[in-house]
C-alpha cells in the first residue's frame, strides 16, 4: 500500500465505510423521540447522584454542597429512607469543567440509572447538563441562587430565583435612602444578567447606576476596579462577584479606605463558608441578600446546624447554598413518598405544592416553575463570621424566574 | 515561503531507501495497511458493538481529542513546537460549527436562545451572519483556525521565537481566547459557550441512533486524517521537518527556509485541531471556553507526550488513553483521582519519555525523537544540556543527546 | 490628578506582585531553562504556611514577618526535591520539565485541598496594613501593597547583591553563561542548580506570603498568575533579572492603564498583542546575554 494509489483507495474506503454508516441516521426531528432512562429501583436501595465540582477552581464552594447533601441522605436513610428504599449515593466530580459535567450527568442518568442528580454550581455547570436531563427525561435538583430566566421542565430550583434575592436586596437599598449603586461582577452569566435587572430596577425607582465593572472569572486583580468605585462616590456597591475575586475585591476595598460606613457593599455571593475565607477584618458591617444564615431562628435550623457541626467539625458553618442542597434532597423524598413511585413523570406531577420545614423556614415548591417560595433575608457580616439578619420579607416570596408580574421589567425577557 | 520546495502530497521514492516508517513497529507496507485495516475494524465494528450508546459517546469524544493529537504529533513529535494553544484552534472550529448549528436550531431569521437571553439583541452581529450557511461554517471550521495560525506563526517563527518562548506564547494566546470570548457574553455566550445543540444538519442529536452516526463520521475522519499525516510525515516535507527539529541552524545553512517548514506543520496541526473542534460539537452538544483555555491546551499535549510524541499512532493511542483513564479515574476516586492523574503524567513523561508507544515497540522509525529507546538503555547525562541561552532550547528532539561526538564537539566549539 | 495617581500606583504594584513570582522563574527558567509549572504551587505553599503559623504560634498579625523566611525555606526546600527527583533528570528535554511540573501540581493543589480543605482560608493581616497612608492632595496609598513593592524591591536588591557580590552569585553567573566551561573550571554545577532551585523556588514562597494580603488562600491561587509571570520573564529575556524587572513594571502599568480605559477583559487581550508586537521586535526578550551560540 505503498503506492499512491493504494493510499488513494484506503482513503476512499474509509470515506464510503463512514459515509455508508452514517446514512443510518434518523431524520426525526420529533422532539418526543428522546427515549427517557428510567430509574433502577429493582432492589432494596435507590440510587441518587451527586454532581459536583470537587476538583478544580469550583470546589472551594461546591464540596460543602456535597457534604450537606450527603447528611440529608444519611438522615433520611437513619429515618428508613424512601419508599421503605435505602438511598445510595454515588458522587462525580464534574471538576470545574462544562462538559464534563455534562459527561458525568449522562453516565448518571445512564449508566448508575439513578432517581435523581442532586448538584452543579455555576449557571454555565447547568446550562451544560440541562439538554442532558430534558433528553434523559430525568431530574436534576440545582441548589444555587441563580439568574433566572429558566424554567426547564427537569430541573428543579431549590435556590432563590432573581425575584427572591436581588430584587429584594434592591428594595433593602431603597428603603435606606441609597440613591446610587456601583455594579461589580464576575465576567459570566449570572452577573451580568443580575447587572440588567438592577439597571432596569434603578430606571424605574429613580437609582442611578454610576459604573459597572466585570472581572474574569478567578481574577485577583482589583486594584483599578477598587479605583473606580471609589472615585464613583456612589451611596453602595451591588457585588455579585464569585468565588476567589471577593476575596481580592474585599482585601482592595479595605486598603482603599473604604468601609460598611461610608460605602455599604451588598454581596450575593458571599455566605459563611466564604466570609471565613475572606477575612472578618475586611467584612464586618457588609451585608449580604440570601434566604438562609446560620443564624436564622428556628427548631429546624438548630437541627440542621448541629447536626452538621457533629458530622464534619464544630468550626464548620453552614450556608445557604448548603441548606439549600439539603432542602432539595428532604423535598424529593417528600414528592416520591406523595407521588408513591420514582417514576420522574409522576414525582413532577406531585411536585406542586409540597412543602416542607426547612432551617430557613417553610418552603414550598411552586408547581408551574419549579421553583420554591422563599423567604428574602438581608443579613449584616459580624466580627464572629456570622451573617445576622437584619431584614426580611416577612412571608415567602412566590418564585418569578421570567419577573413576569414586575412591569418595570417586561423588557428583560 | 521562498524556500520550501518539497511538495507535501509526494509519496516517497519506494527506491530511495525505502523508507520504512510505517504505522506499526519494524512494518513493511504490508502490515501498516493491516494495522489500517485492524484500527478501521475495531472502530467501525467492534466498538459500536461491544460499547454501550454512552460509552460509545464518550469515545466519540475521545477520538476528537485524538484528532487534535495527530496534529500536535506533527508539529511538536515531528517540529519541535510545543503549542501549548491548541486549544485556541479547536475552539475556533467548535465555535464555528457551534454557531452554524444554532443558528440552524434556530431557524431562519431566528435569533439563538441565548442572544435573546443574555444579549438582547435585535438582529445578528454582523459576524455571526456568514455562519448561517453551512457551505461558509463547515470550510471555516478548518479554514479559520488554519487563517490564525498562519497569523500567528509566520510572525513568531519569521523572528525565530521558539522553544519555551514559543510554548509560552501559545499558552498566553489560548489565555487571551478565552478572556475575549467570556467578555463577549452577549454574542459568543459567555463563560456558557453555546449550549443545548439540538440538530446536526437536519438530524436530531437526542436521537441515540444520530449520535451513533455522528461517532461513525468522526471515526472515519480520525482514519483519514491518519491516512494525511502518514502521507506528511513520509513525504519530503516530513523528512525536512524532522531536519529542522534537530538542527534548525543546518537546514537554513542547506537554503531551506526554515521558518515557513515550522509554519506549514503548524498550519496543517491547527486545521486538524479546528476540525476535531467542530466535530466535538454535535458529539457533546455543548463548547465552551472550558475546552479553550489553557487545562485543556496542556492536556492535548499531555495526550501526546503519554502515547509517544514522535510516533504516528502514539498520540491517538494517548490521547484516547489519557482521555479514557481521566473519565475511569474520576468515575473511580471522584475525590482523589487528580493525584493518580497527576502521578500518571509525572511518571510517564519523566521516565518514559518514548511514551507508551516505546513500551510497546511502535514505529522504531528515523527520524523519531531520540529520547524514545527505552529508558534503561539510554545514556545517563551528566551535564545538563540546553541550558542558559548557549544552546539551543529545542523541542521535543534533543540533538545533543544522540549527535555524534563530532558534531558535539563542533557545538562545543561554537558555544565555548 | 487622583485618578491618575491611583492608576498609576495600582500598576506598580500589579508590576510588583508579577515581579515577585518572575524573579524565582527568571532564576529557573533563566538558568536552567526549567518551566516549572508547578510554581504556582510553591506559592500556594507560601500562603498556606501563613496560615498555619499564624494558627499554631500566635493569631497576631505580625506573624507575617515570621512567616517570610520560614515560607522561603519552605518552598525552597519542596523546589530542591521537585530537583532532584524530577528535574534533574530532564535537564536534556527543557519543554518536558513544563509537563512533568504540571503534574506535579495538580498533585500538590490536591494534596492541598485534602490537607487543608477545599475553601479558602483566612490569615489575619496585621492592622497596619489593612489601610492606607494618606499623602498631600488627596492621595492615598495603600500599605499593603507599598509593603509587597517594598518586598519585591528587596528581594531584587538582595538577589542582584547576591548574584555579583558572593562566591556562590559568582558561580551561578558562570553556570548560566557557559555551563560546560564552568563545569571544566571545577564548579560542582549540580550544586549550583540545585542552590538555584532553591532560592528560585524560596522567591515563590515570600510571594505566596505577600499575595495572603492581596488575594485568596487556597488550592488554585497559584495557577492564576503563573501565566503572566512566564510571559514577563520572556519578554524581559532570559539569563538576567533587569529585563524582568523593567517589564513586570511595564506590563502593570499597561494593564491598569488599558483596564481603566476600557475593561480587564480587553486589557489582557491588548498586553498579549503588545507582547507578540514586542517580540516581533526583540524576538528574545528585552536584554539577552551575549553569546556567540549560533541558536
């Protein structure tokens, strides 16, 4: 095979071998021809997954969401599981990588052919497996405050939705009399679709937006940022930077003289596991916009607290994406116990409706969306590294993932 | 490019000595077409049998991946460039397929789902337009990152950046790819990238048995991109890139032109990275900067060093191997794999540096990278060479290792 | 006129930050022509022993002046075995070093995150400097980061002393400059690298200290940086610290400014097009050592 025709012919072969199999593709384009794995309950245990980074830029944050879920299955598995089943857990790591993660939802699903997928962090780690359960006709339960605009028929949002946290914070600012913000954020999906609201929120209610500035992903850097925001002199800065960049962004803003006093940030990122991460020197007196402190009153709380400490260390604190993570895994059991069966179909058809005594308080699931009622609290970072709050809204808010009854935002969908 | 004249799709002269470099070790022509048919065999036939419609998914995957490898074997097993931005041309060709097939999802006139989401926009950037026709996407996903490369490689090689310059370089390129296209959320998706691919020209990717299709089209391109390297490496051409890899000084002293043998071996790997990249796409259904930045650039190249740089089928070999062991690994020990990971290209880069293909005696061949005899049989160094700025910082190939004493003594010579 | 003195400031100091990392790789990488990717990690190893002094000596801020020399030797002595039980065996293949470190350091982030866990962790920075001193005209000046500038500037003051005025200094210019002939003059070069190693590596640990002020403690806050300090000892060209000196400024000062005028993401994306137009210009750098090589 030597001769050039020889090459020529192997070349041709190779091309009409593939192109030979490759007209075995099906031109249905019928949406429902997606074939739905389901679960395998054939045993005395239920397999669930656990999808999340535990290697890579993300696992600072999303190895603690993997331990809160871990405790819910343990709890409910000491309480005699689900279905008279015990939960097996079997975890991936979706290693701060879009389509790995994408990769390990779809060995989930059909490989292990597990129940349910408790997980991802970022918007862009959601995005990734979203096709992968609507095609699977599985279900994934996505713990983490999020920028809305979604409302995917597998999916189920157990954090707070735009409605549910910044525009709260918003009304929190308003109500004190802040007439100017400053946007800071991280270079993806989320902030700069936060950053839109608040824009059209500060229109509306006669705030003025005096800069906005994003860094990438993972950026230490805030020197000029810290510049500009200072030399902006607004009344509060609307942060919605992830991960590392607060903890450059705050060390800057703190050597910059700038302080809860004269120029309040409010953080939506930022909870107790990454207040410890920070520093209390550069934090105390900031606040904070989430559903869920380690403070918040309650039996359920006390519950959940302690028995967190008791599982992975006394100095560990617990945090809102963590109960959410919690709450996610207590609320599937609580839909497959009403819906009598693991079958995916009928756990969303019991979905709505169901509520249940977290540690934030009662939440319910919101049929239609997906999402669950929250109650919106703005809390204050002491010295000690706690958040406590110093607002709330008093009663759960109804999830508004499209902002559909705010009319100053009809033009953001 | 004056100077470049050996023409690249010539077959040797089976008179000329016969070149024996074939794809499987001491092979005559024979069983090279053999292995080709044995390597066709196994991916046409026993894989999709054997292998569940998941697995056979990911190894889709992982064969992109080997795309991307055969191209780096060229330029960095054969060329001496280490590009540690491939990553750059793969997402080139990802991005390119990546746009048509949204924009078809999309339908005519339509904008992407996430345009109207996170960009609000009104109409196509003008930019994105071209790609609604499949006769502009599918020449640009090769076509384009073959343009950049040419871009960037005739101004570094012209000016004689290389070595660790040039591998730096390229890694700062793939880190400026990324920035740039997380900063353009609107238009290019952001940190997201283009996600939620439904449709490959017309077939639905939901679809288990287009899935299976889609691995039979990148499995017979992995084929024939072989087919073309093979053909690169055998040619005139490729015996002139090894020469320039070993020696850059004596092939200019020869009239060769040196700098535009680099760039056509640079070229040729950008464009197998942009196709792999545009095949990823219908095969994951999502790319991202994720796949662009500077991680995934050096674990191609990780790919590679592990199967055997200088070989033909070592980086394919690697790269599956690399690509297999990582998903196995993580599957295993998702909270420790990193480490067995890490050990692995610690282990098979230091002390095996033939990679796997020398463990197993694949394409003992001239014109192969020294390092590769096996590592008990190689000469222990005692002076480190390549150092300082005296001595040439040279890819993959270490000339000094295996050059006859005269001519190392001639180098001394010249240093001294 | 605040602005400007700000940004200005602001670029120094990024300079000085990118200057503190390049100086050990402008010793590794310039010497020996190891690309030590596991770099980062020496830093990492920096902050966390910051960390850890900080929880078992004293909780007071001023461990921090403690944790410098203990977190050069730290580093320095990891660098030392990375040397010799890797490196050392790579001298012939330089671009293999760049792989085999990264290996190494997805091992240490990992080993990092297992040992310390995977969030962050805090130190606490003496009060001294949390704030910022204030000069005439209303400017200020940030006390963190006059202290790193102040580090960065010592650390090449010492380094340059160093390198010309001690035997050992003397030694490691020969071996840069013709290593086979300092080899035949009976210098034990071996030993040489392997001192190189260490104080390249050491550099890494006292800016893992410094970075405890400015940045976040935890598994990947090496790999960030790591890129732009290789690009600043490239550009500033190999075998001789000024050249990194002059461009670690220059590119901080073109980084603020570029950032201030329009964003972080375009500002990176324009230092990269200034370092390919630069080197298109000085194809090795801004100094080179002179060499009849015919490389």
């Amino acid at each position: 095979m030597t001769s050039f025709r020889g090459r020529i012919l192997a070349g041709a072969l190779t091309l009409v071998a593939t192109a030979a199999l490759a007209a075995c593709g099906s031109k249905t384009t019928d949406a429902a021809s997606g074939t739905g794995v389901s679960a395998d309950v054939s045993g005395d245990t239920v397999k669930v997954g656990l999808l999340n980074s535990l290697s890579g830029t993300m696992a600072i944050s999303e190895v603690t969401v993997r331990d809160s879920i871990m405790l819910a299955v343990e709890e409910i598995n000491a309480a005699g599981g689900v279905l008279g089943k015990k939960i097996q857990p079997v975890s991936e790591d979706g290693a701060s990588d879009w389509p790995t993660f994408a990769e390990k939802a779809e060995k989930l699903i059909s490989q292990d052919r597990v129940a349910a997928v408790f997980g991802c962090w970022t918007s862009a780690s959601r995005k990734a497996v979203k096709p992968v359960f609507e095609r699977n006709k599985a279900l994934l339960f996505y713990p983490v405050q999020y920028e809305g605009l979604e409302q995917s028929p597998y999916i189920f949002y157990t954090g707070a939705t735009t409605n549910q946290q910044i525009v709260p914070g918003l009304d929190y600012l308003k109500a004190q009399g802040k007439k100017s913000v400053y946007l800071v954020g991280s270079d993806y999906v989320f902030p700069r679709t936060a950053n839109k609201i608040i824009k059209a929120y500060a229109e509306a209610n006669g705030m003025t937006v005096l800069g906005e500035d994003y860094a990438p992903l993972g950026s230490t850097e805030f020197g000029t940022i810290v510049n500009k925001v200072r030399s902006s002199k607004a009344d509060a800065v609307f942060n919605t930077l992830n991960g590392d960049s607060n903890v450059a962004f705050f060390k800057e803003y703190t050597s910059a003289g700038l302080t809860a006093e004269s120029m309040p940030v409010v953080s939506v990122s930022i909870a107790e596991e990454e207040v410890k991460g920070i520093g209390t020197q550069y934090l105390t007196g900031q606040l904070t916009a989430w559903n869920y402190y380690q403070t918040t009153p309650g039996a359920a709380n006390e519950k959940f607290v302690a028995a967190y400490k008791a599982k992975y260390g006394a100095e560990k604190p617990t945090s809102d994406p963590m109960e959410a993570a919690y709450v996610a895994v207590h609320l599937w059991k609580a839909m497959v116990e009403k819906a009598g069966s693991f079958d995916v179909e009928q756990v969303r058809a019991a979905a709505g409706g169901i509520t249940f005594e977290a540690p934030e308080g009662t939440v319910t699931v919101d049929g239609p969306t997906q999402h669950i009622a929250k109650t919106a609290r703005i809390g204050r970072i002491g010295a000690d590294g706690l958040i406590t709050e110093v607002w709330n809204s008093g009663q759960p808010i109804t999830p508004d993932p499209y902002l559909k009854s705010y009319p100053w935002a009809s033009g953001l969908s | 490019m004056s100077t470049v004249t050996a023409p690249t799709g010539r077959t040797p002269d089976p008179a000329a000595g016969g070149r024996r470099r074939n794809l499987l070790p001491g092979a005559g022509p024979a069983r090279a077409a053999a292995g080709f048919a044995l390597g066709a065999a196994l991916l046409f036939a026993v894989a999709p049998l054997a292998l569940s419609d998941f697995r056979l998914s990911l190894l889709a995957k992982y064969l992109c991946l080997a795309m991307v490898a055969i191209g780096i074997g060229i330029a960095w097993g054969r060329g001496g460039m280490l590009t540690l931005g491939q990553g750059v041309f793969f997402g080139l060709g990802g991005y390119a397929m990546a746009m048509h097939l949204k924009l078809a999802d999309a339908g005519p006139g339509e904008l992407p789902d996430f345009m109207q989401l996170y960009g609000q926009l009104d109409e196509l950037p003008w930019w994105w337009r071209p790609f609604a026709s499949p006769w502009f996407a599918l020449p640009a996903t090769v076509l384009l990152p073959m343009a950049v490369a040419f871009g960037l490689g005739s101004l570094v090689f012209r000016r004689k950046v290389r070595g660790a310059y040039f591998a730096i370089l390229s890694q700062a390129l793939a880190m400026a790819m990324v920035i740039l296209l997380v900063g353009q959320q609107g238009t290019t998706g952001g940190t997201n990238g283009l996600t939620d691919i439904q449709g490959f020209f017309g077939y639905a990717l939901t679809d288990p048995v287009n899935q299976r299709m889609v691995y039979f089209v990148i499995a017979g391109t992995l084929l024939a991109l072989l087919l073309l390297a093979r053909q690169l490496i055998q040619s005139r051409y490729g015996e002139l890139l090894v020469a320039v890899r070993d020696g850059e000084e004596r092939v200019r002293f020869l009239g060769y032109d040196p700098a535009s043998v680099k760039l056509v071996a640079y070229v040729v790997a950008a464009g197998m990275a942009g196709l792999a990249g545009a095949l990823f796409v219908p095969a994951v259904g999502i790319i991202s900067p994720a796949m662009i930045g500077i991680v995934p650039s050096i674990e191609f190249v990780i790919g590679v060093a592990v199967g055997g740089r200088a070989t033909l089928l070592g980086p394919v070999l690697g790269a599956v191997a690399v690509a297999w062991a990582k998903t196995a690994l993580s599957e295993r020990f998702p909270g420790g794999w990193t480490y067995l990971q890490g050990l692995m290209f610690v282990l098979v880069v230091a002390f095996l540096p033939g990679g796997l293909a020398a463990l197993v005696g694949l394409g003992r061949q001239r014109g192969d990278d020294p390092d590769r005899r096996r590592w008990w049989r190689r000469r222990r160094r005692q002076v480190p060479a390549g150092v300082g700025t005296t001595v040439p910082v040279e890819g993959a190939g270490t000339p000094e290792a295996t050059d006859g004493a005269g001519l190392a003594g001639a180098r001394t010579g010249v240093t001294a | 006129m605040t602005v400007l003195f700000g940004q200005l400031f602001t670029g120094v100091s990024i300079g000085a930050v990118l200057l503190l990392i390049a100086l050990g790789l402008a010793l590794t990488f310039g010497q020996m022509n190891v690309i030590n990717m596991a770099h980062g990690e020496f830093i990492m190893a920096g902050a966390y022993t910051t960390y850890v002094l900080q929880q078992t000596i004293t909780g007071a801020g001023w461990s921090l002046l403690v944790a410098l020399p203990v977190a050069f030797v730290v580093a320095g002595t990891m660098g030392v075995l990375l040397e010799v039980l890797l490196i050392r065996r790579l001298y012939a293949r330089p671009l293999d070093t760049l792989l085999v470190t990264w290996g190494v350091s997805l091992i240490l982030q990992q080993l990092a995150r297992d040992v310390f866990g995977s969030p962050n962790v805090q130190t606490r920075a003496p009060d001294l400097l949390t704030g910022n001193i204030a000069l005439p005209g209303g400017l200020t000046v940030a006390t963190n980061r006059l202290f790193i500038l102040t580090l960065a500037v010592a650390a090449v003051v010492a380094l340059t002393l160093a390198l010309r005025l001690t035997p050992l200094g003397r030694r490691i210019r020969a071996v840069v400059q013709n290593r086979d002939l300092a080899a035949v003059s009976g210098i034990a070069t071996a030993r040489v690298d392997r001192t190189t190693f260490f104080i390249g590596s050491g550099l890494a640990g006292l800016a893992g200290v410094a970075l405890t002020l400015l940045g976040p403690i935890g598994p990947t806050m090496g790999t960030n940086l790591i890129i732009d300090a290789f690009l600043v000892v490239v550009v500033g060209g190999i075998g001789q610290l000024k050249g990194s000196v002059i461009v670690a400024f220059a590119l901080g000062v073109l980084q603020a400014t570029g950032e201030y005028l329009t964003t972080l993401s375009v500002a990176k994306v324009l230092v990269f097009v200034a370092i390919v137009a630069f080197l298109q210009w000085r194809p090795q750098g801004l100094f080179t050592l002179r060499t009849r090589s015919l490389a």
